[in-house]
C-alpha cells in the first residue's frame, strides 16, 4: 500500500510546506547525485564504523558513476 491511499493530498500539502519554509523542491534523480557526491567526499579523512569499531563498506558499493543518467 502506498503513501497515497493513506493522504491523496501529500504531494500538494509536500509542496505547500515546502513553500512556507522558502525550500526549494529538488528532482530525487539530483538529491541522489548529491548524497553521492556527499558520500564519496568522507573517504579516506573519514570512516564510520560501527560500536565494535568495525567499518563500514562504501555508501554505493563499488560503482564509480551514477548508473541511470550518468554525471549532470
């Protein structure tokens, strides 16, 4: 079941709340690019790891370029 059958209305009320905060609505295929681009800048100065202190893998795996669209 969707978002949609619970609130028809959230793409408007997403919008409307958006407005009010002066945001400005993003395409998710760009907000990807970004977490991307945000991710692969931690490595090598920074690592998460867990309690254990184990590390973590790469964010994306192992591509090196966006896989639908490539690089904008």
């Amino acid at each position: 079941m969707s978002r949609d059958n619970y609130n028809p209305d959230i793409d408007i009320e997403a919008a409307q709340g958006a407005a009010a905060l002066s945001l400005r609505t993003v395409p998710v295929a760009d907000l990807v690019i970004r977490l991307y681009a945000a991710a692969s800048q931690t490595e090598p100065d920074y690592v998460v790891t867990d309690d254990d202190g184990q590390e973590f893998g790469p964010l994306f795996g192992e591509h090196v370029e966006p896989r639908h669209g490539g690089w904008r």
